[in-house]
C-alpha cells in the first residue's frame, strides 16, 4: 500500500469541509427544509449500491451483510454531502 491510498478520502473530506464551511455561512440557510430532500438522495444512492452489488451465492448471508453495510454507509455519505446544499437550495449568490 502506498501513501496515496488515502488520497481520495482526504479530497472527500476537503470538499465535505468546503461545503459545510460555505453551508454554515450562509445567512438563510434551511437546514430543516433541506433534510427531507437528503434523506432520499442518501436512500436512493443505498439502494443504488445495493441493487449493483452482487451476492456470492457460496456465502449469501455474509455477502448480503457486507453489502447492506457498505449501501448504508454509502446511503449516510451522501446524507452528508446533499444536506448542506438543500439547505442552501434557493439561495442567491452573495454579490
């Protein structure tokens, strides 16, 4: 393994970080308004996930375990990274 294995968990981050930075700075923000809408982007990448992955059948219950962890850790990243723009959804541009 190589240093930059983590390279593209370190550039999610950063741009989770712009996001929320920008999110919480913005006057007006609807962060109650905006959860809804992430909710259902984050249960729709789950079940993208899941429903791309497939199951060994040599080990079903494992592999099915694994595959609704992955979708649901998936499912709560996209959480992360949809409501901060819902909520900034309908904002104008400082100018």
């Amino acid at each position: 393994m190589s240093g930059l294995d983590w390279l593209p968990l370190l550039a999610a981050l950063g741009l989770w970080l712009v996001v929320m930075r920008t999110a919480l700075r913005r006057s007006g923000a609807r962060w109650a308004a905006g959860l809804p809408l992430a909710i259902t982007v984050g249960a729709a990448a789950a079940v993208a996930v899941g429903l791309a992955s497939p199951v060994s059948p040599s080990a079903p219950l494992v592999g099915d375990a694994s595959i609704a962890g992955v979708a649901l850790l998936i499912g709560c990243i996209a959480v992360g990274f949809a409501w901060p723009l819902m909520a900034m959804r309908g904002l104008r541009a400082r100018g």
